[in-house]
C-alpha cells in the first residue's frame, strides 16, 4: 500500500503546486490588464491568458456566481486558492502519517 500511496500523494503534491502558480499568474496577469500595464494583443500574453483561463474558468465559475465582487475585485481566485492550500497541508499532513 505505501509503496502506491506514497508517491502518489507526492504526484498530488506537485500538481496541486503548479496550480497554485497558475493560479498566482492568472491573479497577477488580470490585474496587470486591468490596470493596462500589459497588452493582451501582444501574442504571448494572449496566449499565456487563453492557458490561464481554460486551466482556472472550470474553478472560478461556479464561485464567481456564489460570490459577490467585492468593491470589484472577483474573490474567487483568492477562495480557489485558499481551497489549493488546505488541499497542499491536508497532502503533507498524508504523506508524513503514511511515510512515518
């Protein structure tokens, strides 16, 4: 049992990582549009936000129509990332009962 679960709570653990960082780039990436620092018709940053979107809108949808804006800041970027995070202590906490 241990020599399957173990590494894959450590494959959960990485994935649930590059999420995170995903997540931070879509946040930073909006705000960065928004306030019209970078332009979305310059190919990179179209395509980096098309990836964004199709990897975190799944997520954020739902949320954004339980979730009002606050004073126009969407919050389901922060509640989905809050959510990765309990996920990535809840992985550790799994890996260290299992491993010890």
């Amino acid at each position: 049992m241990d020599l399957f679960f173990i590494p894959l709570c450590a494959v959960l653990r990485i994935v649930l990582q590059m999420y995170t960082w995903i997540l931070i780039v879509t946040i930073v990436l909006n705000w960065l549009v928004i306030y019209q620092i970078v332009n979305t018709y310059h190919s990179f940053v179209r395509q980096l936000g098309d990836f964004c979107f199709q990897v975190t809108d799944p997520l954020f949808r739902p949320l954004r129509r339980a979730l009002p804006f606050v004073k126009g800041v969407d919050l389901a970027p922060f509640v989905v990332l809050l959510a990765v995070y309990f996920l990535q202590v809840f992985v550790e906490r799994v890996i260290n009962f299992w491993a010890s």
